[in-house]
C-alpha cells in the first residue's frame, strides 16, 4: 500500500493512494490501522506532507556506501556511523529547504528511509524487517561547512528543513529488487547508486540502533547516501527519485 499524510479544508488526513485518488483513512495508520470512511479524494484536490512526523527522533547513518565514504575521504565504518536529526527538521513534498545564514554550503544527500512501525528494542537482524512499517525517500540535507567546522554532526544536519520526507511511505517496497537512488538538480543528475551497494543492510542498521534507542512507531532510519553528493543554491529544485517510491521535489531559498 501507498500510504500518504496531506492537508484539505484546514485538516491533517491519511490516505491510501488508488490510482488517481486517496482512500480516505480514519486515522493515523501507524496507531489506528487500514479502517477507511469510505470518502475518495482526486489526487489534484490535496497537498502532499511529510508522510511521517517522527514523535521521537531521526536516526541517520553514515558512510554507508564506500562510494561515498571514499569521496569523503575515508573509508566506510566497520559499524554502522549514527547520528540524530530532529524531528524539526522534517518538511514535505514541494516544501522549501530553507539555506540557513550560518552556513556558505549547503549540500543534498539522496537516501531511503525507513519508518519504522512498532516498538523495537534489541532486535536481532533476522528479525528487524518485522519491524519496519515502510520505506519513504529522504534528503538528509547537510551545512557541510558546519560539518566540518564543528566536529559533530547536530547543527549542520539538523536545521529546520533539513530533513524532506516524501512523498508517500510504500508498505511493500521490496529491498531485493534492484531500486536505484537518483538524485537530480535542476533536472542535472549528481547521484545515481543501486541501495544495493549499502554497506549495512536495512536489518543491520535497525538492529544496532535498536541496541542502543529504543525505536518508536514513526521514528525514521536515513539509510546513507551514494557518491556523488554535492551543494546547491537558492532557487535549485532539487529531486530525489527512488525506484518503487516515486519523486521526492523540493526547492531551495535563503532564509
């Protein structure tokens, strides 16, 4: 199922996706379930949100795909490299990334999210996909001066806008089906990468943050990004393409 959050007549729904239309759902699925109202929305009669607010936290991993790592500088770690963005951070589909004063470089950073779907502690890797509620697309936009700057990872990945979440969470992604991640600016490709080539599996990632937070329903997992990552200014579109996923679109301004 396509799952999706989205605003009409001054109210906050959720939806599962029939076409060109949304089945309207009674609450939120993560705590209520599939029960539906019957009502049946046009796709072009709503507007698009994040598909999931996490109420606890964003855990985003790091170097998780050597490409990268390498044009990094280093080398990807043994295990999985964790850091936390808040919930803050989040914005949706068409949302604007806003490019903060305190920093001259902005950079995108195309990746898979998983949310995950019930309560989770110490969960061993054979057992983690049990866990998972979906898949959704991320940009973990990154202050990559700060990044450096600062040492630590917080401020420059955890502004207000620096997490777009979108467009809708698809409950039966298939992890094994050969799904690209392709990131485009202004229509101009920066990233293309198979999410086959993470270092630490989906499973992984979910079992070692489990052994450290206990993960909550609608908590998210940023997966890592591949190679090719790079900065972007106000006025760019910036597009995050998954295969099976969709499109996530967002464009830059200054604050």
């Amino acid at each position: 199922m396509r799952i999706v959050r989205y605003s009409r007549q001054e109210s906050i729904r959720y939806g599962i996706v029939d076409e060109k239309e949304v089945v309207e759902l009674a609450g939120d699925p993560l705590f209520a379930g599939f029960e539906t109202t019957g009502e049946r929305i046009p796709l072009a009669e709503i507007t698009l949100l994040a598909p999931s607010i996490p109420r606890s936290k964003i855990i985003g991993i790091g170097k998780n795909y050597r490409d990268h790592a390498a044009e990094m500088g280093g080398e990807a770690p043994a295990e999985p490299l964790m850091f936390l963005k808040p919930n803050t951070s989040v914005v949706g589909p068409n949302d604007a990334i806003v490019r903060p004063t305190q920093s001259s470089r902005t950079d995108y950073e195309g990746e898979l999210a998983v949310v995950i779907g019930r309560v989770a502690k110490n969960v061993p890797a054979e057992q983690a996909l049990e866990y998972v509620f979906g898949y959704t697309i991320a940009n973990d936009v990154t202050a990559r001066d700060l990044q450096s700057s600062d040492g630590q990872w917080a401020r420059a990945k955890g502004f207000d806008t620096f997490c777009p979440l979108g467009p809708s969470i698809e409950t039966e992604f298939d992890l094994d089906a050969g799904a690209r991640i392709v990131t485009r600016v202004n229509g101009e490709v920066r990233q293309d990468g198979p999410i086959s080539d993470m270092v630490h599996s989906v499973p992984e990632i979910i079992a070692h943050a489990s052994a450290a937070f206990t993960l909550l329903p609608g908590d998210v997992l940023l997966t890592g990004t591949p190679a090719g990552i790079g900065s972007f200014d106000a006025g760019d579109v910036i597009e995050v393409e998954i295969t099976g996923l969709g499109i996530l679109r967002n464009t830059a301004r200054n604050a």
